[in-house]
C-alpha cells in the first residue's frame, strides 16, 4: 500500500468499489481509518463485509467525516451525493487526492501528472518505459494500470530519485485539490465527455485545474498550442518562472520518427516529444531517450503492431472510435511514391457503430489509402462515402471476412490497419473486444506458418486500461 499511516484516525466513506474505489478502501484500512464502502453491486460489497461499515452515503449523517471517496466513474453533475455530502460539509475526492495526502509520509520522490483528450495512455507509458530503462524507479497509475492507492511505495533506497507517473482523466482531476506535481502536461484538448460538463469551456476548465494545482517552480509541457490548449499555455507562462511552462519540440525528433516502429504517425511524434521533455527534466540524458524510444512497444489496441506477413503489416487501432482518433493512423502510413504509380499502401478496416456524420479528420487521408473494407452497422455509409474517393472499397459486414479480403489484396510494403473510426458494441462488447478479435483473426494467419510477429522488444510492463477513458 502507498501509505501505512497518513490516513490514522480519520474517517471516510468511500463510494464506488471498482479497481481505484476498493484499492482506496483497502489503503485507508491499512491505514487505520475509519471506513464506510458502499456499491450498488453486491459482489462488489462483499469483500469488506465484516470489516467496515457497509452503508449508502446518502442515507448517512456525514457530520464528522474527513472525506467522500468517490469512484470517477459518478456523474457528480447528475448524482445526488454532491448535494448531500454539501449539506455536511464533507469534501468529495477521488484516489488521487488520497495519494497527495500521502505524499509527505512517503520516501522523498517526484510525480509527474498528465492529461489531454488523446494521447494519455501511450505517452504516460512511454515515459515510464524510458524512466526504466534508464535505471530510474518508477511506478504507473491514476487511469492506468493498477490503481496508485494499491500499489507498493517506492523504495526509500531511491534517494529521491523515484518517480510516480500518473495518467489523470478530467474526472480524477475534479475530485483532486491538493495534488502538486513536479512535471504536469497536457497532450491536446479536443471536445469530448461533455455528457458530465456544462459545454467544452467547462471541460477545459477541469484540464486546466492540473496546472492551477502545481506550484509556480514546476515544469508544464503542453504538445498541442491548438486551441484551447494554447490558451492554458499562455496563461500558465505568465504564473510560472521563467521557461518552467514550455511546448514539446516536435521538429526536434522527427527525423528520428523512422527509428520507433511503434510510434508512427502525427500523434505520436506529438506524445513522444512530451515524453522527451518530460524524462530530460527528470535528468535522462539523450542516449537514454534516444535508445528507449526505439524499443517501446505500442499500448494494446492503439496501433498496435500484430505481425508481418511477406512484407505486409498488420496493425490493431481498435481504440480508434471517431474519425479524429483513426485520421492520425491513416497519416502514419503515407505513400512511397508517386500515388499514380499506385503507391498507396493503406488497406483501411472502417465500420461499426458510427458516433459521427461524415468522414471527418479522415477525409485529408484519403490518398493515403489503397483500399476500404466496410464493417458493422455504419459500413455501408462508409462505403457510400468512400466510393470514388478511394481505389477500392469492399462492403464486408465482418471482420473476418475485411481481414481475407485485405490479406489477399495487400502487397510487400502495404499495411492492413484495423482502425474503425466508430464504437463497438453493434457487434463487440468495448474496443477491446473488437481488437482482440481481431488479434485471433490475425493470429490464425500467423499459425499458418506465414506471419511473423513484428519486431520490437517488449517493455518492461503489461499495461492495462484504466477506469476511465
């Protein structure tokens, strides 16, 4: 556990026992508080049976409590329990601010704490992979990976060199007021969750909490100056000392890009080059980095390298589930070559559960395609809008039939990129799901002797995905 003692002889009721609720809960039991768990799931009740008060916060009198622990997953815009805990005057917070109050019962260390619409999860891990190699200890958490409440301290050996990296979402950040990190960062900032805010404005307003939270000495990166992001830039230039908010030099490291097989495309120079300034400010000298980047192997369903078969890539993109999401991986793969000679190489996997009118972002990558093949419920719409716009287009309906289909059409040096550009669930319980049957389908290939697994060694963690998105 992060903290034996920090939460002793303080009370909290903790709402929501998913993996960050019930790591929170174990940790304050550990501590020595006094602790209250509510779920509307049994089994998610039943592990704290017999050990603490099980009861709903909102049939409670909270008079006395320290704090409400609540899941990032409650809409506090819709949920009762805002109001409620107001009435008492008890604060409502999340797992993260636990481990800000525990931050100073910790050996000394450092955290770095990142947010953005896109790009979280892959640059959070990648810094943490380069922290490794370098010989930093490091530990993942917030949206990511194991829940930070539930994890290990890091070693007081590490003389203060340790580093906790923590993916932050919009909603981790809501229920945080104390959190001080020494490097923030920010990605981008695009619309998105607007069913827990009032607009877009409100939605960057809570990205921007990050940094308000961080003393005016700590270092902030941002990888995106688009608007709003820009926005925060400035204003964040203005509070901090001099050169201690800075953006990402991508013009720096895309000349290297070639060398990462598994960060390929605009976004991930983008998220590579936060990651680089980042680990420099934590003391990585370039040869590290430089040798680190080469190695990291792409988070599961988000341009994932699957294998190559004579020449051919196979690349899951599952998370991709709006056009913004795809259009990156459509313009990682550009032609080599004159198009005319016909040096498109994307072999594009598009359909499913359409959240979106149009094409979108994707419609300026359409040269780079060499064929589509239309899936799920959206599939004809793709098919129609593609039509005439692209070489090729197949109307499939099934991934397995798009997978033949693109298999037997490809050529050395072309890539066939599962990146659906619309949710799942007409067909697949969640991204995963999808992408994962889209692994076997390319894994059957694979078991016939043909496909080897791309090659790139495997980082020095299985990474899983968080709570929330």
């Amino acid at each position: 556990m992060i903290s034996k003692t920090a939460f002793s002889n303080k009370s909290y009721s903790v709402l929501g026992l998913a993996r960050s609720g019930a790591a929170a809960a174990e940790a304050l039991l550990a501590s020595g508080a006094k602790v209250t768990v509510w779920d509307r799931q049994d089994v998610a009740r039943a592990p704290f049976v017999g050990r603490c008060e099980v009861a709903d916060p909102l049939e409670m009198d909270l008079t006395g409590f320290d704090g409400l622990v609540v899941s990032p997953g409650v809409p506090l815009n819709r949920h009762p329990i805002a109001d409620h805990a107001a009435k008492f005057g008890v604060p409502i917070i999340g797992d993260i601010e636990l481990f800000a109050y525990a931050r100073g019962d910790l050996p000394a260390h450092r955290v770095v704490g990142l947010t953005g619409t896109n790009g979280k999860s892959t640059t959070v891990a990648l810094i943490h992979h380069i922290l490794t190699m370098a010989g930093l200890p490091t530990l993942l958490g917030g949206n990511i990976g194991e829940p930070i409440m539930g994890q290990k301290a890091l070693d007081p050996n590490a003389n203060g060199t340790g580093v906790y990296v923590l993916e932050l979402s919009s909603y981790q950040i809501d229920l945080s007021q104390e959190l001080d990190c020494e490097v923030t960062a920010l990605t981008n900032i695009t619309p998105d969750h607007l069913d827990r805010y009032d607009g877009f404005a409100a939605y960057t307003a809570s990205k921007a909490r990050l940094f308000s939270m961080q003393s005016e000495g700590g270092l902030a990166v941002f990888g995106s100056l688009e608007a709003p992001a820009g926005a925060i830039f400035q204003a964040e230039s203005v509070r901090r000392e001099e050169d201690r908010a800075v953006a990402a030099d991508l013009n720096a490291l895309a000349g290297s890009q070639h060398e990462w097989p598994s960060l390929q495309g605009p976004h991930n120079l983008e998220n590579a080059a936060v990651a680089v300034a980042i680990v420099e400010e934590l003391g990585v000298a370039p040869t590290q980095w430089r040798h680190a980047l080469k190695r990291f192997r792409s988070l599961p369903h988000r341009m994932e390298l699957v294998c190559e078969e004579h020449g051919v890539t196979f690349v899951n993109d599952s998370k991709a589930t709006n056009t913004a999401s795809s259009a990156p991986a459509l313009a990682a793969y550009p032609p080599i070559g004159d198009i005319r000679d016909g040096a498109r190489r994307v072999h594009w996997i598009v359909g499913g559960l359409a959240k979106e009118d149009g094409l979108g972002a994707c419609q300026q990558m359409l040269p780079n395609i060499a064929a589509a093949y239309t899936i799920g419920e959206a599939g004809p719409r793709f098919a129609d809008l593609l039509d005439g716009q692209v070489p090729n287009v197949e109307r499939c309906e099934l991934v397995c039939e798009a997978v033949a289909r693109a298999r037997k059409a490809a050529r050395p040096g072309d890539v066939v990129l599962f990146s659906p550009a619309c949710a799942s669930f007409d067909q697949f319980r969640d991204y995963e799901n999808r992408g994962d049957h889209f692994r076997k389908l390319v894994g059957v290939i694979a078991d016939e002797g043909d496909c080897e697994p791309a090659e790139f060694p495997v980082t020095d963690a299985d990474y899983i995905k968080g709570e929330v998105a």
